[in-house]
C-alpha cells in the first residue's frame, strides 16, 4: 500500500455517522463472511483458514461488547482483532467517539477499539470500499505471499499473478479514458502508442499518442491490489514508428522507468514524449537515415519519401539535395514539405541552403535558423540567380539614377521573374517622371495586372513607347546587354 494514513484526535460522533458505522458493525456481526477474501489460487491451504477459524469462536461472545474488546486486544492476528473491535460497536449499540483519518486528501472517520492498528481498524470499519479496505489485508497478503484484488463489492485472493477480467474494467473505467462499446483500446492506428499488456489475464490495454492524457494509466491499474512486487504481472511498451527499416517497433518500459510511471512520476502523455524524443535522437545518430510520415515508415528509402510529400518547389528540391548529401532521420506526422524542413531547419539550414545554392549565398544568407523557411529559399534562390545573372551583364560605371532604375528593374526580371520585379517597384517607389515611365512600362511588358503601377496619361504614353525597348533590354547579354540599355534610354 502507499505511504501511511494521518491520523487526527478523536471527537464525538454525530446521529448520521453513527448509523453508517453501526450498520457495517452490524453486517459483519452477522456475517463475517462479508471480510473473507474469494478464492482464485491454488493453495494447498488458505492463508486465511486459521483467523476465520478464530473469528467463528466469537459467536458465544457476540452479544459482549466488554468481551468483545477484550479479544480485539489479544494475540498477534490483526485481522481477528480488527474484526473483534469493530463487531463490539454493535453489540454495545452505540458509537461514543470517532478518529479521523486522512487518506488520499479526504478525511475518513472510524471508531478505535483494542489493540490493533488505526489502519487495520479502518480497512474492516470501510470494507465496503474498494480502496479503504484494503488497509486491513495489507500486512497479512505480503506476509503470506499473496495478491488481492479488490473492486466493487469483491475481494478476490490468489497465490500468483490472477487478475480478474472484471478488475481490469473497474479499475480502467476509473480513469478519465472513455473509448467506444467500453473497450480497453482506442480505436485509432497512429504513429504512436501506450500498450499495457496484463500477462495473467491475457488482456490489453491500447491508448494512441492523441488519446493519451495526464494522467498514469498504471497507478489505477495498480491502486486497488495487494502484491510484493505488483508489476511483475503487466508488460509496458511503447508502440511506434519510429524505428529503422529492421529495428524494433516497440520500446519496452522497465526499471526505473516503470516504476516513475507506475506510481504517477510519469504521465501516459509524459511517457510516450518521453520514448519517441529518445527514440528520435536515436534515429538521428544511427549508422543509416529513417523517413517516418505518420503510421508510414520508409526505412533509408529517401527517393520514396520524398515522392509522398506536397510542398513547393523550392521545399522539395531543397529537401532533396538535403538528403542526397547528408545522412539525417526525418519523423513528421503529414505529407507536408515544411513540415519535413522544419523538422531538420534549425539544426541544419546552413548545409540545407549550400546543397539547395551555393556556400557563398549560404554565406550571405547569414543566420535565418528561426526565420520563415519559405521565404528564406526564396530569397536563396534569388540571390544565387542574381549571382549567376550578374556574371553575363556588364558592370556600369558611375550610374545616373534612371540608368540604375532600369538596371535594377531588368536584373530583377531576370532574376525573378515579374514576381521579383514588382517587389522591386514596391521596395523602392518611382518618384520622378523618367523613374515612373520606366516602372510602368516593365509593368506593361510583364505583370498581368499592369495598373497596380500608378502613372499619370503622359507617363503611361511614354511607358508604352518603352516596352519593347524594355524587352530587348531584359532579353540581351554581355555587351549586347550594355548597348540595349543605352538605346532605351536614349
């Protein structure tokens, strides 16, 4: 049992609790039957023959409340003696004064008589609690090497592991889980899952990652059973994905670990984090990569994994080069692309950014671990096009400000496209008359929707004789590039 009961003074009764402790006095003088356990072992004797052997001799005295006392204060049997004291309630007809006790942060009040233990008088007072009566076999059971399973208006005696199929229920319906027809198994296949296996009764309990909750599944199992050693009796795993092509999928919770959990240490949501974080960074420094996606597992197959994902370009292709480089384990629970490059981003967007561009734009890019990963390849990408872009161009020298406009917007348009030549624009809004022509005349040479770019009928005129100046311009190379643009501005 756990650790023991506080105990508080003693004060008179009131009528009510009287009643309620005078008729369990009365239940077990009439039938001490109600306290013996049934039997499900298979021993050559029961443990319990020689204290109901004594408490039958009782029957001569049952109506002596002094005799009575007098045995519950006799002799080394606290089960005879709990039981001696708690009929002499009845027998003296009344209650004239109660203890308190505190037990699991509530108060529970019964009537001391004899010698015997606070604990053992309060198991028989409260046989008629599953938990509380425990109290009184406590002792005895490990004394005697035996396990005792209480539920409902049961107790249930074996000299071995022998959990009843209905104390399984009455224990797991205690907890907060609620799963369809009152199963023990959540209905769900994920990535993940608790799996409590009760040996002797050939029975299991499933509970998936999503299902799971804050609280231990093990402790009620546990909470109203008597045993020397009461986990021998249950196989705890985690059940996952997260594994190699041949490794195991399934962790096996012992020692320490079982007992933190057993016991409330560890929550049922707290042990599956638990596992699949260390079975996670187990799959990172293995000898070969792993690619999981939900109940999905890959094995090293890197070209399958990425074939199941949705993303965009840059996502994928940068998750591809990624991977053909560099051994990495990837564990994501959907199809996405982002999710996949976040899951590595942190720890691995320097090597992500040079196998998807180049070292030098790597370089440039900087620190960009916590930023956007999308805009970030964006940006990427660019840079390494402006880059290669910029090799075919001439450089001009001493650059007026429209013959910089034209040069950025052009660059920008080869680079990226009209998406990139509107950033442009927007960036840095055309403030004069030549600046203005120019920004709406490679709007009308390339965006759609040219009339996000403002301009007055004149400039709009000019922007218009522009456009295939622009696009000559933007379509030209090395010095081609440098005679082009003098002709448009010209």
């Amino acid at each position: 049992m756990g650790r023991r009961a506080r105990f508080r003074g003693v004060k008179r009764t009131n009528k009510r609790l009287e009643n309620d402790i005078l008729e369990r006095s009365k239940n077990l003088w009439e039938d001490p039957s109600i306290l013996r356990p049934k039997c499900a072992g298979n021993c050559r004797k029961c443990a319990f023959d020689k204290t109901f052997k004594k408490i039958g001799k009782l029957e001569k005295y049952k109506n002596s409340s002094e005799a009575l006392i007098k045995y519950a204060g006799k002799g080394s049997d606290d089960i005879f003696k709990a039981y001696a004291a708690t009929i002499s309630l009845y027998a003296a007809g009344s209650v004239p004064y109660m203890a308190t006790a505190k037990l699991a942060g509530e108060d529970v009040l019964f009537a001391q008589r004899g010698a015997v233990g606070n604990d053992k008088l309060i198991g028989c007072q409260h046989y008629n609690d599953p938990k509380i009566r425990l109290f009184l076999y406590n002792a005895f059971a490990k004394k005697k090497g035996l396990l005792l399973y209480s539920f409902d208006d049961e107790l249930v005696c074996s000299n071995y592991p022998n959990m009843p199929e209905d104390y399984i229920y009455d224990t797991f319906w205690e907890s907060p889980y609620e799963f369809p027809n009152d199963e023990l198994e959540c209905p769900h296949n994920k990535e993940a899952a608790l799996v409590i296996d009760i040996k002797s009764a050939k029975r299991r309990i499933r509970i998936c990652k999503n299902c799971a909750k804050d609280v231990s599944t093990m402790q009620y199992l546990i909470s109203r059973m008597i045993a020397e050693r009461p986990l021998d009796d249950f196989e705890v795993s985690i059940e996952h994905n997260y594994h190699s092509k041949d490794g195991s999928s399934a962790e096996r919770i012992e020692g320490d670990l079982l007992k933190s959990y057993a016991y409330g240490k560890l929550t049922d949501v707290q042990l599956i984090k638990q596992v699949l974080k260390e079975r996670l960074g187990a799959l990172k420094e293995g000898a070969e990569s792993t690619f999981v996606i939900g109940e999905r597992n890959f094995g090293s197959d890197s070209a399958a994994f990425i074939s199941s994902l949705k993303g965009t370009q840059d996502e994928i292709e940068a998750l591809t080069r990624y991977l053909a480089q560099y051994k990495d384990s990837i564990v994501i629970q959907t199809e996405r692309a982002s999710e996949a490059l976040t899951s590595v981003w942190e720890s691995s967007y320097r090597e992500i950014l040079e196998c998807f561009t180049s070292a030098e734009t790597a370089e440039k890019m900087g620190d960009v671990g916590k930023k956007n990963i999308q805009a970030v390849l964006g940006d990427a990408r660019r840079i390494e096009r402006s880059k290669d872009v910029v090799k075919t161009l001439p450089e001009f020298k001493h650059m007026g400000d429209v013959t910089k406009t034209a040069d950025t917007y052009a660059k920008a348009m080869k680079v990226g496209g009209a998406e990139l030549l509107m950033e442009e624009i927007s960036k840095v809004p055309p403030r004069n008359y030549h600046a203005r022509a120019l920004a709406k005349g490679f709007a009308l040479a390339y965006v759609e929707n040219p009339d996000t770019v403002k301009s007055t009928a004149e400039e709009a005129d000019l922007a218009q004789f522009l456009v295939p100046f622009i696009r000559d311009l933007v379509d030209s190379v090395g010095d081609e590039y440098r005679h082009k643009m003098s002709t448009l501005l010209t």
